[in-house]
C-alpha cells in the first residue's frame, strides 16, 4: 500500500490542523493506521494509532486530549485531527500501516509498521 500525508502547515500556538493520509489499494481496511512524528534533532516518536475498525484508538501522552485520530475505509484515509497545538509539536508527521488480520488491535512499535508516507511538516509557532 502507497501512502501519501497531507495538510501540513504553519499555525499559531493554540490552533488546529488535520493531517489526512490517503491509501492506494483496495485492502486498506486490513490494516492498522499509526501517526508518527520526527522534530529536528530528535528520534521519530510514536503520536496515535487506530484499529482497522475504526473503534480503537491509543494516544502518546503528551498529545492525550487534543489529538484525535479517525478513519474513512470508504475513503482509504485516516485522519489526525490536531487541536490546542503547542510549539513543541513542531514535527514532520508520517502516517504508516501495519497488516492486521484482526480486529480491535493495534500496534505501537515503529518496526510493527509495514509500509510509510512521506511525511508532512508541521510547525507551531509561538
């Protein structure tokens, strides 16, 4: 599966963005969706992932409550809805897919991720 990150920008303290990821192919519904981020300087760290239901969802800490992730399998694309940002979640973002023959499960490791996005850039300023 191809995937493609989108909706990126520059926004002010406190404001919002939704990030989407389309997906090629039509099995899109067999896979888990995750949302990662890599800022300057630092290791790519794990932001969410979403079940192929759409049910389940987990969060890294420090995004709990104002990041919220969805998915349309009729639009092969999951979403990032990003609200009360802060400058330190200045990021490029990257969405990926890991293969799950299950529902109602998720991954979080990197290295459980089959395929990658690009990426798109986010920067909060202050």
């Amino acid at each position: 599966v191809q995937l493609q990150a989108s909706g990126g920008g520059l926004v002010q303290a406190g404001g919002s963005l939704r990030l989407s990821c389309a997906a090629s192919g039509r099995t899109f519904s067999t896979y888990v969706m995750g949302w990662f981020r890599q800022a300057p300087g630092k290791e790519r760290e794990f932001v969410g992932v979403i079940d192929r239901s759409g049910v389940m969802t987990e969060y890294a800490d420090s995004v709990k409550d104002r990041f919220t992730i969805s998915r349309d399998n009729d639009k092969n694309t999951v979403y990032l809805q990003m609200n009360s940002l802060k400058p330190e979640d200045t990021a490029v973002y990257y969405c990926a897919a890991a293969y799950s023959v299950t529902y109602y499960t998720v991954v979080r490791p990197a290295d459980d991720f089959n395929f990658w996005g690009r990426g798109t850039q986010v920067t909060v300023s202050s």
